[in-house]
C-alpha cells in the first residue's frame, strides 16, 4: 500500500511526511530571508524615531530655539539697563556734572525731598521706570 491514509502515515489527506518536511524548509528560508529586512527597518524605525522624539531630536530642537530667543531677549534688556546705568554714573563724573542728576541721586541717599514734591512709595524690586 502506497496510499498513506491507508496505510497510517502522515496526514489522512494523503500528505506524508516528505511534504511536511518542504513545507517547513519553504517557512524557515522564508523567515531566514524576512530577517534581515525587519531587523535593519526595525533599527532604521529606531533612529528615526530619535531623531525627531529625542533628548537632541527635532522636537526638542525647537523647544532649545524658543530659549535662546528668550535668553536674547532677557540680554538685550539687561544690556540695555547696564547702558544707562553707566550713562547714570558718567553723568556723575568729570567736570560737567548734570545737576538733575546729581540732586536726584543725592535725595534718593539722603531720603529727602522737597516741599512741593509728593513722594509714591513702591517695593524695592518693583521699578517705575
């Protein structure tokens, strides 16, 4: 007996064990080709998705360029306020001292002022110019 359904061999729809075995070569060179395409995609997904959600990706590329705009900004004001208190100061100095500077700064040391003048108390950190 050939058949083997007949004769209790393999499968009873009359595949034998030789058609198991090319059916399991067919999946394992299968899966032996698929490897290499899913493992060098998966590393490619990988670093691409780094690239963009990462510590020094494209997002926090953007995050990093709204600080230094910020930082800018905040050293052009400090700048700006060195510049003219250095204009204060070289008003102080030399022969030609500007009198309303120096009345001004000598009431704010002596806490003094005038008669006529109306005098607004406000925080040390809260500036009014």
């Amino acid at each position: 007996m050939r058949d083997g359904a007949a004769s209790g061999e393999g499968a009873p729809w009359g595949f034998g064990g030789f058609h198991m075995v090319r059916i399991r070569r067919a999946i394992g060179r299968a899966l032996k080709l698929m490897a290499a395409p899913v493992v060098l995609s998966s590393l490619a997904g990988f670093f691409i998705w780094h690239a963009s959600h990462g510590e020094r990706g494209l997002i926090a590329r953007e995050a990093r360029v709204v600080q230094i705009a910020e930082a800018r900004t905040e050293l052009a004001r400090a700048t700006a306020e060195r510049e003219a208190a250095e204009r204060r100061v070289n008003a102080l100095r030399g022969a030609t001292i500007d009198r309303d500077q120096l009345e001004e700064r000598a009431r704010a040391l002596l806490n003094m002022t005038q008669r006529e003048e109306i005098v607004i108390p406000y925080q040390p950190g809260q500036r009014l110019f």
